[in-house]
C-alpha cells in the first residue's frame, strides 16, 4: 500500500440509503442519531484484517489496540509488529488504524463520500479490526461520526447520558455509567451515524471491520490558541520601549501608569479584522496532519517535461493535501495565495475534485503553470505519467 496512487479513486455517492443529504443534515445532522440499512449495498470494506495488520506495522500511520480483559482495559500503541498482531488472543480486542485515507486511495475514495459535507470539517477515516467480543468500551465523542461495517457483524449500543463520569484510573476515556436508548446489530454495508455527546458502545459479534468517518469540531480555547498564533507570525511591530521622560521613582516595585500606557502604545497595533480572520481558517484548516511528510520527486522532472505529462494525463492532489478556497485566496496545506486573474475554475475544480483532467489544463497560462509546477515539487500533486 502506497502512499498516494496516481489512478483516480473510485467515486462513492453519498452512503445515506434512500435519504438525500437535505433531508439529512435538516433531520439528524447535529440532531438525533440515524440508522442506515444498506447505506452502501454489499459492501464489505476494501481492507482485509491482512491489510490493517500491515498499516499498524508502518511508522507513519497512528495505530493502537484495545484489550479487555473482565473489568481491565489495556492501550497499545503502534508500530506493532506483525509477529505481535498474529499472536493477539482469540477474543476481546480491538485494533484501530487512524487516517487510512492519507495512505490509501480507498480510504480517500470512501471519504470523500461524504462530500455533501465540507472538506474543511471532514477530519479522517479510522478503520478498526475487532476480534469477536471486541471494543474500546462505552465512550462519547465531541464530533459528529459515521460508523460503516464493513465485514462481520458489530453491535450497537447508544443514546444520550444523564451522567457521563467516567471510570478512574483507565488508560480509556470509559464511561462510569452507560444507559443505553437504542440497541442494533449493523452488517456489512450498514452504517450508524451519532451527532456529538451521544454516547456509543460497540461489541464485535465477530471478527469484524469498521470505518469511523470523523469530523473536526474544535473548541474554543483550541480555536483561539491557534488564532492567536497566527498574528504571532503577522505581527511586525515597529519600535522598542522607551521612556526618555523618565522621573525619579519613590516606589521602584511598582507598576505605574505611565509604564502601563507606554507598553499600550506599543501593543495598539496588533489589531485584525474579517480579512484576517478568513485567511486564518483558511490557512488553519488546510494545514496537514502534524504526522504527514510530503515526498518531493527526486529528481524532480523540469518544468517543459512536466507540462507535457500534466496536458496528456492531467494531475491530482496527494491523499495528505488539504486545497481548499474562499472568495479571496486558495489554501494549501497552511499557505494562503491570492487567487490568479485567470484559471479559477481549473483551481476550483482541483480543489473540490481533488484532480484535473488533462483537457483542464490545455493552454493553460505561465503563471498558473509555474504555480502546479511548485505544488509538483513540493509533493502536493501528482501527474498521472
């Protein structure tokens, strides 16, 4: 497993069964739990337990395993070796593989299934192999997910909490009480989606598969941390502290108000306004995964050459960028540019289908060409040739 492959991901409609997406996001989104029968009819899931035991083996893919054992829950985190998985018990585990779409094609294809929701809120695919008995316990997430078996058969227990302590001294954040409202087996192709806050236990009632689609909901403090970080890397104060009209002090430990006016002149500049702010989610959302290392081409092909494969195979966006846009600038992977007078729709199209055809980018202009000629070589794209 790759990577990033150059064909082009298979399409996945929208896995709602006979719901369309309004109806969905004004009924259940953020609302009320939703049960989906055949929500992708026979499918089973494009990875094997052989396929996930190799993701949990590599160094640059987040894996862990949950064991229960009675009342005692161990964590593991990965690498693990093949040897290790192998030898897992018969019963009562659970192994979970996180960010499968920034490393495989069919866990990007399954994802961007969901593009009836922004890109900038989707946040990954976890893909979980239990063994029967199976699970990480009663839990609640903070972000709305879907829960897609693939195959074997996987119990549901879910609904919102009176209580939601959790139980001490557990390396899992397990709730101390769970008071289930709805109890459901999922098969293969049927999916379960939980707004935030509604707690969920789910058992293998075999050795099974299931894919968490994830979404980013940050809080606060999370938020503004970040922002705050931003106009750190803006600012560009002009001056240093002076204080030429300086008097003999009788209170040399204090503070006094000229002082404080003084460091406020100085700090009146670090203001923002909605601009500011636009080009912080933008560059705040599109930044890539602290894990994601982008491979340059070595040696990268010089610019004539890659024009040429890019107007005879066209190109697409490594599995790990983020290229997202507003009315003002395009995103990638944290950088913000000022859309170019001409291309936009070339560009929006890139961003939204994640890959260009080759009749796309016929003639297109030096400015544009030189801008995907750096994505090329920075990692971000890809040519199909």
């Amino acid at each position: 497993m790759t990577p990033c492959t150059l064909d082009p991901p298979p399409r996945v409609s929208a896995p709602l069964g006979n719901l369309d997406p309004h109806g969905f996001l004004r009924r259940y989104w953020h609302k009320r739990p939703l049960l989906v029968r055949q929500a992708i009819p026979g499918f089973s899931g494009p990875f094997s337990a052989r396929d996930l035991f190799e993701l949990a083996a590599r160094d640059d893919v987040e894996s862990r395993i949950v064991i229960r054992d009675g009342s005692k829950w161990t964590l593991e985190h990965g690498p693990f070796r093949r040897s290790h998985l192998r030898a897992m018990p018969s019963r009562n585990w659970t192994l979970l593989v996180q960010g499968v779409n920034r490393v495989s094609a069919d866990g990007d294809a399954l994802l961007r299934g969901f593009a009836f929701l922004p890109y900038a809120r989707l946040d990954d695919l976890m893909v979980s192999y239990a063994a029967p008995g199976g699970g990480v316990g009663p839990h609640l997430d903070s972000y709305d997910v879907f829960l897609l078996q693939g195959f074997g058969r996987r119990r549901w227990q879910y609904g919102r909490q009176k209580s939601v302590a959790l139980k001490p001294r557990l390396p899992l954040k397990i709730l101390r009480q769970f008071d289930p409202e709805r109890d459901d087996t999922l098969g293969p192709g049927d999916m379960l989606y939980l707004p935030p806050h509604v707690a969920h236990d789910g058992v293998a009632r075999e050795a099974c598969t299931t894919y968490s689609i994830g979404f980013r909901a940050p809080d606060g403090n999370e938020l503004g941390a970040a922002f705050l970080d931003f106009l750190r890397d803006e600012l560009d104060l002009a001056g240093r502290y002076e204080d030429a009209d300086l008097a003999p002090v009788r209170a040399p430990a204090m503070i006094d108000r000229a002082m404080q006016q003084r460091f406020a002149r100085m700090l009146k500049p670090v203001s923002w306004n909605g601009a500011t702010i636009a080009r912080f989610i933008g560059c705040w959302l599109s930044e890539p995964k602290p894990d994601a290392v982008f491979e340059p081409p070595s040696p990268p092909t010089p610019q004539s050459v890659f024009l040429r494969r890019l107007m005879k195979h066209g190109a697409r966006l490594d599995l790990r960028t983020q290229l997202l846009y507003d009315t003002t600038h395009v995103y990638i992977n944290g950088f913000a540019l000022a859309w170019p007078a001409t291309d936009r729709g070339m560009l929006r199209s890139l961003a939204n289908d994640r890959a260009i055809a080759a009749s796309a980018v016929d003639g297109v202009p030096a400015r544009t060409a030189a801008l995907l000629y750096n994505w090329y070589r920075d990692g971000y794209l890809h040519t199909g040739a």
